[in-house]
C-alpha cells in the first residue's frame, strides 16, 4: 500500500523535473536514490556507535581501571583541548606544523610526480630510479627524521626535508603505474582525429591520471603528517609535536592526549571534509566513484 503522501512528494518531484526541463526520474531511479541515502544513514550510524562505544571504554577505563592522571576522563579532555583553543596556542602551533607540511608535500608531490612519469614512459628511467624509490619507500620514516634533525638541528629546514625525502616515494610509485596503464588506444584515435596535445593531456590523460594521483596526495598526505609531526617531536621548537613533547615532559597526560586529539580531528577534517570533497566534484561525472 502507498501511502498518499509519498504518492504526493512523487508527483510533485516529477512536476519539478518538467519544469525544470528534465524528464521525471524512473522507479528504478528512485529506488536506487533511496538505497544510496539509506546506506548513507547506515554508515552514519555505525559511525557515530563506534565513537560512542570508544568514548563509553574510555569513562570506563578512566573511573574503574586507572587513576584519573594516568587515564583521564573525556570531560577533562574537553575541557583542557577549549583551554587550547582560547589560549590562541591552537592556532600558533597548528599553524607552524601546516606550514611545513605545505611546503614539505608540495615539493614532494611535484618531485614524485615527475619522476614517476619518467619512470612510466621509459624503461630507462625505471631502472635507474627503481631501486631507489623502493628503499625511500621501505626505509622507516623515523630514520630520514632522526638524518634531518641531526644535519639541521631545530631549524625550520628539518622537517621540511623529512617530508619530502619521506612522501615523493608514494607519489612516484602510484603514478608509475598510472602512467603504464594509460589508455593506449584512445590516444592513438586521438592523434587520428587530430586531436590537439592540450585538449588530449586535458580530456584524456588527465581523467585518467586523476584516480592514481589522489590516491598518491592521500598515501604522501598521511606520510607527511606523521613526518613533521615526529620531527617536531624530536627537534622542534614550535609545532603540535613540540606541544606534545612539552606536554610529556611535565607528564601532563591531559594536556599530551588533548593535543593529540587535536591533531586527530584536525587529520580527520582535511581527509573526510576537505579532500573528499574534492575528490566527490572531480569525479561528480562517475557517480560509482563519489561516495
């Protein structure tokens, strides 16, 4: 049985279509737009019980287990991460640690992206950066940090040298393949019809290319926050990880998980809200791909 105001938001969908000079969407349409937003509230759901769930073990674990300044409790951290942002320090140090990341991962993506096009269009050039890129790509990060700090100190030069030599390896490995799997055949119709260099990098290689290289800014991204984090933490002067190096010093264990905190949601927005969304208008001509 249809209920008569779901007959009536029906209708009045297909009237907005028609004025709007579409053709009024099918049943098979409408059903798939349900299911889509159905498994959107799902996930959300599932979403938000694992953070209420963390947060319930986290109480627990603070009122039953430990005492309250080994563990404490989430209000607390509420209430220190609000001092932060009032105390103007959140901008201050958050601001220092963007910077270098900035600066750090710029370079690395345009450093790997043109030696993973190289290494793609010639064999040559594979095999003389192969080895290479795999053991920048191997070696743990914690190593090129420890390098930096010791070459530059506490200058604002390390962690900015331990990002690139950290995050270029992920950008060149994902665009090697990338390049390898370029459509062969479109370009070579392409070149049949005459088709402008511009125009084809522009409707061809660049589409194409765009699935490996966010994947490759989302791989280094990562990379990159954890570098600079953990050089600051090492060597720094300013920074979330010099706030949080000075947090365990004077074991403020509230003070060390709220800026940590911090710097998780922080993370978390550039990802979900930030490059998502990106990615979502890039690829807002593939609906199978926005997610």
């Amino acid at each position: 049985m249809v209920h008569p105001k779901g007959d009536m938001a029906t209708k009045s969908a297909a009237k907005g279509d028609l004025k709007a000079g579409r053709e009024p969407a099918t049943d098979q349409e409408q059903k798939a737009l349900l299911k889509k937003r159905a498994d959107r509230r799902s996930r959300w759901i599932w979403r938000l019980a694992g953070y209420v769930f963390f947060i319930g073990i986290w109480q627990f674990s603070s009122t039953y287990l430990v005492e309250d300044f080994i563990l404490p409790p989430p209000l607390t951290i509420l209430e220190t991460m609000q001092e932060i942002v009032t105390s103007g320090l959140l901008v201050t140090h958050f601001g220092a640690t963007l910077e270098k990341i900035a600066i750090g991962f710029s370079l690395a993506f345009i450093i790997g992206a043109f030696i993973g096009i190289l290494m793609g269009m010639n064999r040559w050039w594979e095999a003389f950066f192969s080895d290479w890129v795999l053991i920048l790509m191997t070696t743990p990060g914690l190593i090129f940090v420890l390098v930096s700090t010791m070459v530059f100190g506490l200058s604002y030069i390390g962690p900015i040298v331990a990002v690139v030599i950290t995050g270029f390896p992920y950008v060149a490995v994902n665009l090697v393949e990338g390049v390898k799997a370029a459509p062969k055949d479109l370009t070579d119709m392409a070149r049949s019809y005459n088709v402008s260099r511009a125009r084809l990098i522009r409707h061809v290689i660049i589409p194409f290319l765009a699935p490996f290289i966010f994947t490759a800014i989302r791989y280094g991204f990562s990379i990159a926050w954890k570098v600079a984090t953990l050089t600051e933490v090492i060597g720094g002067n300013e920074g979330i990880g010099f706030m949080m190096r000075r947090e365990f010093q004077s074991f403020s264990m509230a003070g060390f998980l709220s800026w940590a905190l911090l710097f998780f949601a922080f993370a978390l927005f550039l990802e979900r809200i930030v490059l998502q969304r990106q990615i979502d208008r890039f690829f807002r001509w593939r609906p199978e791909v926005t997610s």
